[in-house]
C-alpha cells in the first residue's frame, strides 16, 4: 500500500529550485516542493516557500 501511495505522490508532486542574487551580492538559494490539485492547474504548496519570490516581487516594484 505505501508503495503504490508513493507511485501516486510521484505524479503530482513537483520540485521547484530558487535561486536570487541580491543587488549586495548576496545569493538565496532553496528547494521547494508544489502539489498539483487538479487539470486547473491548482496547486499547493506551504506560504513560507514563496516568502523570498514576494519579497523579490516587491523589489522590482519598487524599482530597487
């Protein structure tokens, strides 16, 4: 039974790398992971892995 829930686990789960170069040369680096929840494209994953994509987000909004 674990070996078949894994097998499904494996077709839906998906790694994502980050990596950011800040503009002091500082580099981020972080492996995360996403659930796909359905043909939408829907997908899950835990808020604290995007925290270092927002704050880059808010950078280039602010032009910095």
């Amino acid at each position: 039974m674990f070996v078949e829930a894994c097998e499904e686990a494996r077709l839906i789960t998906h790694p994502v790398v980050t990596n950011l170069r800040r503009l002091n040369g500082e580099i981020e680096a972080g492996v995360m992971a996403f659930v796909t929840l359905n043909s939408d494209g829907w997908i899950i994953t835990a808020g604290h892995l995007l925290d270092p994509l927002a704050c880059a987000t808010e950078r280039v909004g602010e032009g910095t």
